[in-house]
C-alpha cells in the first residue's frame, strides 16, 4: 500500500467512550506526524444507544448504511437507521452494529484502506469490535484494549492474530492509568504498521497438519518440501490449529495443503476437545489450491485428564497419553460417520485433491503391538471415504500398503503433491 494510502482507523461507541477513542487517536496522530505525514488516522463510531459525546470521522449511520451495500453481503431492501436501532434490545443492537463493522472495515480492506486498527471496549464493546478486527487478514496489525482481556479470550480472538490488551481499569475515562494504557496500545500499532516489511519470504508457503502420533511423517515431508524450496507451516491438529491453517488459506498466503492429520473431525463427530469446527474443509470450496488429504489419527478421539472423559465413554478402549490428554479409539461405525463428515465437504472442493490412505496404520498408537491397532475399524473408514467420493471426479483415492510414519507413505505424499503442482494441461475441445 503506498505510504499516502495509510489509514489507521480507532474504533469505539463514542456515546460512552469519545474521549477515550479521541485520545488514541491523537496519540497516533502525534506518533505520526513528523515521519509519516500522509498517514491518516480516522475514529469511528459504533454506538448503540444514544448520540456521540464526540464527533467521529466515520459515523454510526454510515457503518449501518454499510450493510446494505458492502459486496460481500447479501443486498438488503432497508438498512438499520440508527433511530431504529437504539430502540432494540442491547444484544440485538450489538449484533447489528457488529455486523455492519464488519461489513465496513471488510470492504474498505478490498479497496486497500486499511492499514491497522485499534479498538477499545467493556464487554459489550469488545463483543462488538471484536469480530470485525478477526476478520481482517492475518498479517494486518489489530489491537483490543478490552476490560475482559485478562479472562478467556478465544471468543473474541477465534484463530486470528488480533492481540488483546488489558485495560486494567475501564475505559471510563482518562486517568494516572488509563492514559498509560491507551497511549502504549496506540503506539504499538503505530509501531506494528512502521515496522511491517515487504520482505517477507518469497517461497511459497504450504500449510500441513500435524499430531505426536504422526509426527514422523509430517516432519519427513516438512523437510523434503523445504529443501525444495518452499516454506512450510505447521499447524497442530487441535481444532483451532486447523481453522487457523485455513483462515491463511481464505487470506490467499497458502499456496497448497498437506492435510495429513484430520483427527480433528473425529472429535467433532464424536464429541471431542479438539473438534473440527462447522466450516472445516469449507475453503477448499473457496480456493482451488493443491491439497494431498490423508486420515492421519483418526483412529482417536481427544479428552482431557482420565476424570473428564464423559461417563458414556469411560467403558471404552481409553489411552493415557498424559496427565492432561486421555485419548478414545474410534469404533468402526464412528469412522464411517467421520468418512461421511468429511466426504460431504470434500466433494465440493474446486481443486483437485488426493486422498493417500495408508492401509497399515493412521498413526503411531494405530500398528501391530500399539493400544489402537484396529484394521477393521480403519477398514470401515476407508471403504466409506471409498464408497462415498467414488463418482466425484475431482477426488482420487489410493490405498497404501504402509503405515502413515512410514518412508513410503512420506514418497507417496510428496509424488502426490508434486502431481498436483503440475500446471494442469487443458484438454482438448
């Protein structure tokens, strides 16, 4: 972005928080000024309830007006006024205005207006703000300052890189403290955005999942793609290190998937810690990029410390692989609801995708001797995937007669991913 494209933008309900959000604002100004002249700083509004105490850059009418007009939402036949919105229930509201914000920021980013953006809140702030700072691309420069940042923060933070700042005390005014906290949080994004580079690595990144039970074959592939040349990312297979992978492949910075550790879909068909997510998979249908798909853990589910598994299960063939992990085989028809699970998203991916199936075992506990040994259970899971994706043309399947650490898995995985790197010859009219 050009440097006289700069807009850094302070967000905030400046009904109850102008002073504040204003003061951030004038922080940066002030930070700016001298070196980087042609960078601007807007405030903008998000207030629910009653008029702003001071004036904002970008008002609470124009972020709800965005609604109906941002391309990436459905067109609506009337937008929320503001009137109409301070008569709703607060949550409502809240959720209104938040999805406008999103709207607004998400656009203004598409037309390259967006450099960083900082916002301040109490809880119900934060529930606004929140989501539209997420959804700013991994890579941009995004602040909270948030009375709720020292509890549990993954509602708000999902697998984005936004950071959370403590307030300490509310932001409520300007204080001994609070003034110290505001004016910290406004030069770190100054100094987020001064100190980004262009210089990032030139390779092309490839994004793999990874478990301990299949360590050896991720990090077999890991290290022969790297010396071929690109720069790898692992992500360990815990349900949000899934979503995180594929919201750098909704952001366009992957360039292909290894996504060998799909355990992640057992706990969301079973009842897991580490479940999938809803929408997992779903980016494939968004992005045609090469994608190599194994099964690696599916032959287990994630619980926490033994007392936490839940009573239904406690019968169960149960692993202790720690004091804080207690580990459950999947039973042959829990991989066919697995298989299903994942048949139904991956038959409408837009790339080509190769599935490897390494018929000998899905991960380290899963091989003659091991406490998940089961060939009738991976059996059920294979055949299903098998049976299910067999007229999608998009998808092949192979079986491997190894094991997932195996060196021969590893060379099929990357003879299947050097395949799908091909530059994809036209067929003929």
């Amino acid at each position: 972005m050009p440097e006289a494209q700069k807009t850094l933008f302070a967000i905030g309900t400046m009904d109850t928080k102008g002073q504040e959000v204003e003061y951030v604002a004038g922080v940066m100004r002030r930070a700016l000024a001298d070196k980087h002249p042609g960078w601007r700083v807007q405030t903008i509004d998000v207030s629910t309830s009653e008029s702003p105490s001071v004036a904002a850059d970008i008002s609470a009418e124009t972020i709800l007006a965005s609604l109906g007009q941002a391309s990436s939402l459905p067109q609506r036949t009337q937008s929320t006024t503001v009137d109409a919105l301070r008569k709703m229930d607060r949550s409502v509201a809240i959720e209104e205005m938040s999805r406008g914000l999103v709207a607004y920021l998400g656009e203004l980013y598409r037309q390259g207006g967006v450099a960083g953006a900082i916002g301040l809140g109490g809880s119900g702030g934060t529930a606004l703000i929140a989501p539209a700072l997420r959804a700013l691309p991994i890579g941009v420069p995004k602040l909270m300052v948030s009375t709720v940042a020292s509890g549990n923060i993954a509602p708000y933070v999902g697998c984005s890189d936004l950071m959370m700042i403590p307030s300490i005390v509310d932001v409520s005014g300007l204080n001994a403290v609070s003034t110290r906290i505001l004016a910290n949080a406004a030069n770190a994004l100054v100094g987020m955005i001064e100190g980004s580079t262009s210089e990032y690595p030139t390779k092309p990144a490839l994004a793999m999942t990874m478990f301990g039970v299949t360590t050896p074959c991720v990090t077999g592939v890991r290290e022969s793609l790297e010396k071929m040349g690109f720069d790898c990312l692992v992500f360990h297979a815990t349900g949000i290190g899934g979503q995180a992978m594929e919201g750098l492949v909704e952001s366009g910075l992957i360039a292909g998937v290894l996504d060998l550790t799909t355990t992640e879909v057992a706990d969301e068909v079973v009842g897991g810690v580490f479940p999938a997510g809803p929408k997992r998979f779903d980016v494939l249908a968004q992005r045609p990029i090469p994608c190599v798909l194994s099964v690696g853990a599916l032959d287990m589910v994630n619980f926490g410390a033994m007392h936490t598994v839940p009573e239904q299960f406690r019968s169960r063939k149960l692993h202790i692989h720690n004091s804080n992990v207690t580990l459950m085989r999947t039973t042959p028809e829990e991989n066919r609801l697995c298989a299903s699970w994942m048949a139904k998203k991956l038959a409408k991916s837009l790339a080509p995708i190769r599935i490897l199936l390494p018929v000998l075992g899905v991960s380290a506990l899963d091989a003659p001797g091991k406490p998940f040994y089961d060939p009738e259970a991976d059996e059920a899971l294979f055949s299903e995937l098998e049976g299910l994706l067999r007229g999608a043309s998009h998808v092949r399947i192979e079986r491997v007669p190894a094991h997932i650490n195996d060196p021969v898995f590893i060379s099929k995985v990357l003879d299947a991913f050097g395949e799908l790197s091909q530059p994809q010859e036209r067929k003929p009219a």
